[in-house]
C-alpha cells in the first residue's frame, strides 16, 4: 500500500499530466511558503496562460477600441465561438448547445423561465435537500414568481435516516409516485456538500417517464468529471466557470440547451445578443432568436471575464478528460487510504464507489463543533487550503489538471498534526 513521502513523490514522478502543474500559478502563504491548495472545487487556480489572454483583450481594447468588436486577434462580436467549441468538446455535445454567458444563478433563472411551464396539474419543481442555496433560492422564487407556493409545489428529496447521501432509487420512487405533478426535475452533477455523483443517466430517464423537463446543475461536476450531455439527454444544463474550470473569481458561465429546444418560439427572456447575427445590427423590432443555445444570450459579451477561460480549456484538452479521470481517482484512492492509516477518526462522507465521486471529498471531523473548527483553522494557518462546512465538514478536492500526490500526502500530515494539536 502506497502510503509514505517516497510513494507520494514516486506517483508524481509517473504522474503523465504532472508536468501541467508548471503552468499554473501556486498560491502562498503570508510566509512565502508554497500552500497546500485542495481547493479547487470552489475557486480553480490561474493558469499562466490566462494572463497573456486577458492582456490580449486590453490591448485590443487599448489599440483598437471600438474597432475591437469586429477586428483584432479575437474579434468580440464572435468571441463567443472561440469559447464554445472547447466547452462542447468537454461536456460532449454540439457547439450550437452551448451558451457562455451571465453567471450560474443568473442562467439557472433563464433556463427555468425557458423550460418551466406549469400547467394545470403539474407544476412543482423536484430538487435535493440541502440543494447549493442559490439553486434553492432561485427554484423557490421562481415558483413565487409563478404565482405558486414552494411549500408544497418545491419538493425536496432527503437521504434517507441516518445517510448522509441521497439514492438514486428514492429518486426514481419519488418520480413514480408524484410523476404527474411534476414540472422539472433539477439535479446537481456532484452534490457541493457531500462531494456525491449521481447517475444523471438514469434521473433523466425517470424524469422523462415522468412527463418532466430535467435540468442539471453541472457547478461541481464540469472539469471535475466526464459528464458527457448528449449521451444523457438533458434538456437543459448550467454551470459556472471559476471552480475546477479554473476561469477567475466571477468569470462567465456556461449553458447548454438541447438541440430538440431549438425552436425559434421556445419562450425566453430575451435581449439584443441572442438575436440572429446576421440581422442583429440593423437593430430590427421584432426579435428573431440565433439558431441554438446562442439564441438564449441577452447581452453581449463579458471580454474580460471570459478571456482567461480560453487557456484552461486548451489545458483540459491538452490533458484528455480519460487521462484526468484516471488521475483523479487515482489521488482519490491514494487520499482515502492516508486519512485511513492517519486520521481515523476521520469520516469521509463521499461515496466511495469510483463511479459515485469526483476529486472532492468532504471530511467529518467527528469531534464537537468547536473542536472541529479548530482544527480546520490550524490547518489554514499551516498553509492548507480546503473549505469548512457548518457543523464539521472539511471540503477537500485535489483536482487532477494541478495538484499532486505530495500535495495530497502533505495536507493528512498537517490534518493529522492539527488533530492532534487541537
Ligand atoms: C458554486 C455554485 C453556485 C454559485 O452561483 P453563482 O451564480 O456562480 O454565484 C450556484 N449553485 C451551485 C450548485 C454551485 O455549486
């Protein structure tokens, strides 16, 4: 079993994608120490290459201002396209069904303005309890904004007594049973607390034998884990580009619709972008939606907050998501084994199965409250950079484009240091 310093260096040293973490910048500490990052999962690190992107955009900004829009090395007007063909090839669709635009919450409003239609009957929405809260916050308003009360037309599946996970089974129960009700179906990819991967597959299926559009929220799960969308037959997808994307605090977000919702006369909340670029600028008064999800887009693009997503997906496609996988999995493996032999005390509450998580894995401390959170702020004073979930979660995900098996080794030697000391 693979558990000391020398194993962590050797699995690096056979590591084929370990040479990509040269091209990220590796954050410090106040002490000019190198940190410990496990923390892409909520924030992804810069690539260097993002830097010469956004620089690229200010000076065509600076040499050719309005110009900008239609001359220069990337010419803003069709910047959107130079985005969406890697995003397409990442999440295994058509680049029609891809939309990069506004932020996650913003898309996930748009999308449900798009593909909630309650009608008589059926008119709840279907999400996972302890749901990301923006995601329960917009389903929620968005039924209030229909007139309808979430106390009875949100309805949210729990795990069952004394899990931390939900069953993909309740799921398909639940649909069976209430299937005539229900509106939309939204699921997460990975869930953000447990670090769960659901069988998206098989929820769209029941969704659809249900009579229910399905949505899915792809925050945690893009760049994190295959998660190919025409195979799974979703009608909707959105997601943001900060996390294991690695695109900057606030970067520009992602929205796939399927190509069966390319209707013209699909309702939108529409602006001037998504209009057919051919006749955008005659500035006509009647909208005629752009063929695809580019139909859905309302402004026009946020250059700079969509320059440094170029670079990390020319690394995604660099590394190969097979290659990816298999290296996240392999540290997944390596981590669980270390907390195992250092820090039993330790739960982890991810599933284990590989087909049921991705890099995270989310910790419980198994101490009282207070304690726990000691813990984690000593960890954070020694460097290492995870995240803390009320009561006594620690969230930790190496992501395979960057971290490596010393990093991995490294943060259960300071957990299991900081267990002690606290
Ligand atoms: C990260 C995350 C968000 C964040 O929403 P923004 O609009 O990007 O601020 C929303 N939902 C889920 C599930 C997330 O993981």
């Amino acid at each position: 079993m693979a558990l000391t310093l020398e194993d962590a260096l050797r699995n690096d040293a056979d590591d084929p994608l370990h040479r990509l973490r040269a091209r990220f910048a590796l954050p410090r500490t106040a002490d000019g120490e190198s940190a410990i990052y496990l923390c892409g999962h909520s924030l992804g690190l810069m690539p260097l290459a993002a830097r010469v992107d956004m620089v690229a955009a200010l000076d065509d900004w600076a040499r050719l201002a309005v110009l900008g829009h239609e001359q220069g090395e990337r010419p803003w007007i069709t910047y959107h396209d130079v985005l969406a063909a890697p995003t397409a090839e990442l999440l295994g669709c058509r680049p029609e069904e891809i939309a990069i635009m506004n932020t996650l919450s913003v898309n996930l409003q748009l999308m449900m303005a798009s593909f909630f239609r309650p009608a008589g009957h059926r008119r709840c929405i279907v999400i996972e309890a302890g749901a990301f809260p923006s995601d329960r916050y917009a389903t929620a308003t968005h039924l209030q904004w229909h007139g309808l009360d979430p106390a009875d037309a949100l309805i949210e599946i729990a795990p069952r007594d004394g899990q931390e996970c939900v069953s993909e089974e309740d799921i398909e129960a639940l649909l069976a049973r209430r299937g005539e009700e229900i509106a939309l179906v939204l699921w997460p990819g990975v869930q953000y607390l447990t670090g769960q991967a659901f069988d998206l597959g098989r929820i769209a299926r029941a969704a659809r034998a249900a009579g229910a559009l399905f949505g899915v929220d792809l925050a945690h799960s893009v760049g994190n884990m295959p998660q190919p969308l025409r195979a799974l037959e979703a009608d909707f997808a959105v997601w943001c580009n900060y996390k294991y994307l690695n695109a900057g605090p606030g970067a520009v977000a992602g929205c796939f619709v399927h190509q069966r919702h390319f209707d013209a006369n699909r309702p939108r909340l529409a602006g001037w972008w998504g209009h057919e670029l051919q006749t955008r600028f005659r500035m006509p008064q009647a909208f005629r939606a752009a063929y695809g999800a580019a139909g859905f887009q309302l402004s026009n693009q946020s250059v700079f907050a969509a320059a440094p997503l170029i670079a990390s997906l020319g690394l995604f496609h660099e590394a190969g998501a097979q290659r990816l996988r298999e290296k996240s999995l392999a540290l997944g493996r390596f981590f669980a084994e270390l907390l195992a032999v250092h820090t039993p005390q330790v739960r982890i509450i991810t599933p284990r199965e590989p087909a049921a998580h991705g890099a995270q894995l989310s910790l419980r401390i198994g101490t009282d409250p207070a304690r726990a959170r000691r813990i984690f702020q000593r960890l954070a004073a020694h460097g290492a950079i995870c995240d803390w979930r009320e009561p006594d979660i620690i969230r930790a995900a190496p992501a395979p484009l960057y971290n490596s098996f010393t990093d991995v080794f490294t943060f259960v030697m300071r957990l299991a240091e900081a267990l002690r000391a606290a």
